[in-house]
C-alpha cells in the first residue's frame, strides 16, 4: 500500500541517496537526532502494508518532510 501511495504522488521519483540515509538513521552525523530516533521507527510497518487509509496519511507526512528537506517548504 505505501508503495502505491507513494508512486501516486510522485515520491518515488524525488528520493535519492541521501534522503534514504537520514530517513533509516544512516546519516553521516553521529550526534544527529536521526541516528538515535530514525523516521521509520514510529511508522508501523504492518499497518503500512495493510491498511490503504494510514498509508496515504504516511504519504503526505513524508511528502511535507521531503518538501522541508528540499526547502520548498518551512
């Protein structure tokens, strides 16, 4: 389901490398908050494979925050 919601708006195309990186914690910082508190901890993967609604809602979030990386936004 988040894969599809994710195609449709068009994430799918605007995640490159580095996005990847601080959305797993992988980023270069080691004292960066997303080390310790990765973003994919508090989505819950089951549901997002289940469940259409939440997917969509975890699409828009991650559409804001990739607008925020990008500087598009904020």
């Amino acid at each position: 389901m988040i894969l599809w919601a994710l195609w449709r708006r068009g994430l799918l195309a605007r995640v490159d490398g580095e996005k990847l990186r601080w959305f797993f914690g992988w980023s270069p910082d080691p004292l960066a908050l997303s080390r310790r508190y990765p973003m994919w901890r508090i989505l819950g993967p089951v549901r997002l494979l289940a469940a259409p609604r939440y997917a969509a809602a975890v699409a828009g979030w991650l559409a804001y925050r990739m607008n925020l990386f990008d500087g598009v936004e904020g």
